[in-house]
C-alpha cells in the first residue's frame, strides 16, 4: 500500500497520462491496475489491449515523480524537506516512449490514428 502523500496527486497524474498516451501516441484509452503491491499501465489501440509497463508499485510511480527540495520555515527556524512532484509533460512522454517503441512500434505522429496491422 503506498503512503498516502507519496505520492502525491496518483489521480491527476494517471489522467495526465491517458491524456498523452491519447494524443500523443494515439491509443483510443490508457488505465493503471493496482493489484497486489504491482501497477500496471495498460492501453487500447484498436482491439488490441497492451500492458505498456508493469512493476512494482514504487517503481512504478517514481519513474513519474522527480524529488525537488524546497525550503520551509517554521517557528524561525529554516528547513529543507524533499516533496515528489509530478515532472513536465515532455518528460512523461519521454518516459512512455521506450515503452511504446518496444510494445507497439515506432511512435505515431501526434494527432494521426496507428494503423491497424490486417
């Protein structure tokens, strides 16, 4: 079970990520499946369903995740403390391409439909 907070916005960040594998990679949906302490992110293109990632479910989020350090102050007194923050959208498709590539062949132009293999 992930701690709540460390992930932080799991939700928002899963429909950021349907959204890019929509447009940018032109699959007609795009899920994650938590079962069992794995994730998996799954799309449909066509009739075909395709688990693009499977892993554990740390492994899984923090590869969506960067660390970033901010400083706080409370009661006078300075501190750092290290927040995950979801990264940019270039990264996320940075990221989701190697998969792609390797499940689905070389990545669509954006806005275009992948043909279906007949």
């Amino acid at each position: 079970m992930t701690l709540p907070g460390r992930w932080p916005q799991q939700r928002r960040l899963v429909a950021h990520l349907r959204e890019i594998l929509r447009r940018e990679f032109g699959c007609q949906d795009a899920w994650v499946i938590i079962s069992s302490g794995r994730c998996r992110l799954e799309v449909r293109v066509g009739a075909r369903r395709v688990t693009l990632l499977d892993d554990g479910e740390d492994a899984f989020w923090a590869r969506f995740y960067e660390p970033v350090q901010r400083e706080r102050l409370r009661l006078g007194e300075r501190t750092l403390e290290t927040e995950a923050w979801r990264r940019p959208t270039a990264d996320l498709i940075a990221i989701l391409t190697p998969y792609w590539v390797d499940r689905m062949g070389p990545r669509p132009r954006p806005g275009r439909v992948p043909r279906r293999d007949a």
